[in-house]
C-alpha cells in the first residue's frame, strides 16, 4: 500500500472554514506535465481516434462499481483494451483486475501487467499518463481533482456520479467542463438515466406536453441500508474513512448526494435543467446512529420551487426493515406521469406506456454512447452532471443548517468540506450538522 499524499487543500472540520494556502486548481498543475508523459510515451490522441485504433482504456477507482464500468466500456467498443488500474488500495486494484479477466467476453483485453496497477493517492496520475480514455470511479470527493486532471491531458472520461460534494467542487467541475469543450473531449456522466431508451422517450413527451403544462413533481428514494466493511485494528482513521467512504460528508456527500441523486436529476430532466430558485429541508439520523455511519443523515425531506411556482416534493432514507419506494411522478394540467414505470394518463382517460423494442441495458447504453463519440470525433460533455450535483448539494444544505438556500447562494458556498491535509494518519471527522447551529458557509 502506497503512502504518498497529495498536496494540502482547503478543509472544513468545526463550523469554521480551514483556509488553506493551496487550492484545488494548485492540487491539479501535475495534470500538464501528465500530458507531456502521454506525449513522450506515444499515447493515440483519443480525440481523433479511427474506428482501428486500439483505445487503451484505464480505471480510476476499482471498486463495483468501478470494475463494472470498465466492463461495459469493454463491451461498447471490440478495438479497446483495459491496460492500467489505480486505486486507493493495492487490494481493491488486485480484485478488480482479477474479476474482469474471469469474464470471458473480455478477458482477453484485460491487459494490466504489474507495472501498471497503480496504487495510493497520486496513483490516478499514471493512469493518466498510460491510457486514451478513462473511466472514472472514486468515492465522490475526489472527482474533481481527477477530472480537472485527465482533461487538462487531453484525455475523454467516463465520471460517475455525483461529480462533486460541495460547491466549490461542483465549480471546478464546471471550468472541468469548459476545458472538454475546448479541447472536442468526451465527459460522459454516470447519471445512467439518462441513457435509458425508455427514460428518453418518456421524458420527451412530457417535455412536448403530454400532461400539459407541470404543476408539480414528487420524488422519492426510499432505500434499505447498504454496506459497511467494519473497522480493523491496524487500519488508521483515514483509512477506516476510506472504506467506509459512504458514511462521511467529504467522501461522499452524503447519501441524497450519492443515491438520491438519480431521482433528482430525473427531475431536473423533466424541467429541462432549469435550476430551482430555493429549497427547504429536513433530514436527520433516526436509525442509524452508531457513529459507525460517520456524519451523515439517514434521512431528507425536501421541497425545491422555480421561480414559476412550479413545486418538487422529495424524500429519501437508508432505513433497514421498512417499506421501500423508488418513484417519481409528474403533475400536470391535462394528466399525471410515473417516469420510473413510463406511464403517462392524462385526465380525460388517454393512457400511454413505453414498449420495450429491445436491450435497455441503461449502464451499458451510456458506455455504447461515449465510445461511439470518441469514435465519431464528436465532443459530447454531460454538463448536466454540474447541476444534478449542486441540486442534491443545496437540499443537504438546507436540511444541515435549517434554512432555506438559494441556489445562488448554494453555487457560491465556500464550504470546502475536503480535509487540510490527505494522507494515512488521522483525519477529523466533520462533526454531525444540527440544524438551527450549523452554519450556511
């Protein structure tokens, strides 16, 4: 296991924001010489890929979902080939490596030798030097250092979601953006909705009209509890964190942030990414108390509104043993829609539903979508991600603090919620936000 460290970057650990004399931008000026080793190593210019060239594919982040996703990018395109890993963890860049060259349909383009499992916290940068198209999987936190990274050296990326955990990382992700479309790249997010064929043409009859105009939406993420991998003895706090990263604000942003966010981008799809003009929240810890689940909530209530009246009602929880629901629904003057079950009735009894016309694999589509585009030349870039992020953000801080936000003031927010320093020794945990004495930063 590689204990190097990256540079210090601003944090946030007692209601007072840590400044911190480096920034984010500071974190990411290696990115440059990165392109220069891509250069030197002979790297293809993914951007200008032929259908015969061999795409050296490279994963940053080796956990399920991470390993999943290299899979499927695999799949989309015959003439691509897995050549390097990174991971936290030497453990986690093993595992993966070994799961995908048992499957048989693409083991034999699984060709990581040990040069090129890469390992600890710097270990995305020889991903970068070493591949043409990434595939992007770390807990959340670190998404927009890595991103601001890989673009700066010319480099197409798959991001999974959410693409950031505070605003000033929803911002870098942001210029991240701006620098792909400069540059003709490919960022395609892991907001999988979005690339379901069903999905699509259920949310583009309602954006024509189908219930008429949108009076109001209600969604909803009612979940059970998912993993935790407990706590060894010889593990250091960071790394405790690390394993458990669902659990802690700066890792992943808490779980409105990190599963909720699917509902919520649904929602801003509908409303064609237009930003609400506030939201008010609730949320706390019901059932999962043990300070074994971090700093985050088990639960958020939340109301956003546009400035045309336009309502959204949502909900989420992680809660063992209860009822379960993953639904959104659509209010409108000639009828009601269920976007999660395709369905559309409008009130004078007309009723359509999506009809499968074949595969929907939503998490294979959206990889079929970015290896044809790097193929085609085509710049495409998920600037959607920003948004869908920051909407999950601003509800969080709403529910933390007890106030309404603004998304004016959730854009701005200089809550850096990235500890001072990032190495294997001891990190303070954000303390638990009590709403009424958390602060809006």
């Amino acid at each position: 296991m590689s204990t190097s460290s990256t540079t210090p970057q601003a944090g946030e650990s007692s209601g007072e924001t840590v400044q911190s004399p480096f920034s984010r931008r500071d974190f990411l000026r290696s990115a440059a010489a990165g392109a220069a080793a891509a250069t030197a190593f002979g790297i293809l210019n993914p951007a200008r890929a032929q259908g015969g060239d061999v795409l050296r594919v490279g994963l940053i982040g080796c956990g399920g979902r991470g390993t999943g996703a290299a899979r499927e990018a695999l799949l989309a395109d015959p003439n691509t080939q897995l050549v390097a890993v990174a991971d936290v963890f030497a453990d986690m860049a093993e595992n993966s490596v070994k799961r995908l060259k048992t499957d048989r349909k693409i083991a034999d383009r699984v060709v990581v030798d040990d040069g090129h499992r890469f390992v600890g916290f710097d270990a995305y940068k020889g991903v970068i030097e070493t591949c043409d198209v990434i595939v992007h999987a770390t807990p959340p936190g670190f998404r927009p250092q890595h991103l601001r990274a890989c673009v700066e050296a010319g480099k197409h990326v798959f991001t999974e979601k959410p693409v950031a955990v505070d605003a000033p990382g929803v911002r870098s992700v942001m210029e991240s953006c701006a620098i792909a479309r400069d540059k003709g790249l490919c960022v395609v997010s892991g907001l999988c909705y979005r690339y379901e064929f069903a999905k699509q043409e259920t949310i583009q009859r309602l954006q024509d009209g189908a219930v008429g105009d949108i009076v109001a939406l209600q969604t909803t993420y009612n979940t059970g509890g998912l993993w935790h991998k407990g706590r060894e003895p010889e593990w250091t706090e960071m790394e405790y964190q690390l394993r458990n990263w669902l659990y802690f604000d700066w890792l992943s942003g808490d779980h409105i942030n990190e599963q909720h966010i699917h509902s919520l981008d649904k929602i801003m799809w509908v409303l064609r990414d237009l930003a609400p003009a506030k939201c008010t929240a609730s949320g706390g810890r019901a059932q999962r108390t043990d300070p074994k689940y971090g700093n985050i909530y088990d639960h958020f209530n939340g109301v956003y509104e546009w400035a045309n009246g336009v309502r959204c009602f949502n909900s989420c929880r992680q809660w063992e043993s209860t009822s379960t629901d993953v639904s959104d629904w659509v209010f409108g003057t000639k009828g009601v829609a269920n976007i999660q079950d395709h369905y559309i009735r409008t009130y004078d009894g007309v009723e359509w539903r999506h009809e499968s016309k074949g595969p929907d694999n939503m998490y294979q589509n959206e990889h079929n979508a970015f290896l044809a585009a790097i193929r085609k030349g085509e710049a495409r870039v998920d600037e959607y991600m920003c948004s869908s992020t920051l909407a999950a953000i601003l509800c969080r801080m709403s529910a933390y603090t007890g106030k309404t936000i603004t998304w004016e003031q959730a854009l701005n927010s200089q809550l850096d919620l990235t500890p001072k320093t990032i190495d294997w020794g001891d990190v303070p945990m954000n303390p638990l936000p009590v709403p009424g004495q958390t602060e809006f930063v």
